[in-house]
C-alpha cells in the first residue's frame, strides 16, 4: 500500500471551510466484535461531514465515509 507525504506538515489550520479536510479511522469493541468508524473533518468548521461504520476495515469504508 503506498504511503503519501505528510502534506499538512503538522499545521492543523485552515482559513476557509472546505479548504483541509482530514481522516481517521478509530476502532470500537462492541458485544459483538470490533467496529470500524471511518470519519472525515473539515479543519476550519471542526464539522464531520462524512462518515462510515463498518465490521470489516475496507478501502470502501473510507471511500463511503
């Protein structure tokens, strides 16, 4: 899987809404078994405007969310 540059750089500021968004995928232990919350953010509302749940960690879990 390739590996893209880091091109924020550490700087986590935007000065406009829909100018950086970033992702993260957290893991959630249920009764069940373990849960993939994939999540996009934009840097300047610190709105999520997009989101996925799923049992199974996928690439089409963060093309969903």
């Amino acid at each position: 899987m390739p590996v893209y540059p880091n091109l924020l750089n550490q700087q986590f500021e935007a000065d406009e809404p829909n100018q950086v968004w970033v992702a993260d995928i957290t893991y959630i232990w249920t009764k069940e078994g373990w849960l993939y919350l994939a999540s996009v953010m934009d840097l300047f509302s610190r709105k999520i405007v997009g989101w996925c749940l799923s049992e199974r960690m996928t690439k089409e879990l963060v093309i969903k969310a």
